[in-house]
C-alpha cells in the first residue's frame, strides 16, 4: 500500500508559493493602481482629497486574494497529475 502523500497546500513549499503569488498579486495590482493614477489625473486629485484611498487599498487586496486562490487551484491540480 502506498503512502498517502500530502497535498501541496499543506508542505511548508506550498505555503511558500502561496505567499509568492499573494506577493505577485500585490504588485499587480499595485501597478494597476499606478497606470490608473498616471492615465487619469482626477483619480490623483480625489487621492490627494484623501476620499479615494480606501478604493485603492481594496482594489490591490483584490488582486492579491485573487492571485492567491488562482495559485491555489493551480497547486492543487498540479498535485492531481502526479
């Protein structure tokens, strides 16, 4: 009887590749935030104004937590195939 191997998630070099593509989905969105900034000047006005920032912190938390659960899936069925 084979040993049950454990899922990708759970290794610590599943963790570790789970925080890269948390790390990738930050920069992500971090450099939508900047093109949208540098292509609208009035998104730049309403930072300034201080009304827009929670916007900008929920949109790159977005990317990250997406870029994570695409990271996961992949993993996941990574493991599947072998």
């Amino acid at each position: 009887m084979r040993a049950r191997k454990s899922s990708g998630l759970v290794s610590r070099v599943g963790a570790i590749r789970l925080m890269t593509n948390a790390m990738m989905g930050t920069a992500l969105g971090l450099a939508y935030d900047l093109a949208l900034i540098v292509t609208y000047p009035t998104v730049a006005a309403l930072l300034n104004d201080g009304s827009a920032r929670f916007v900008f912190i929920r949109l790159v938390t977005t990317f990250a937590i997406g870029a994570t659960l695409t990271g996961a899936v992949f993993i996941l069925f990574e493991d599947k195939e072998s």
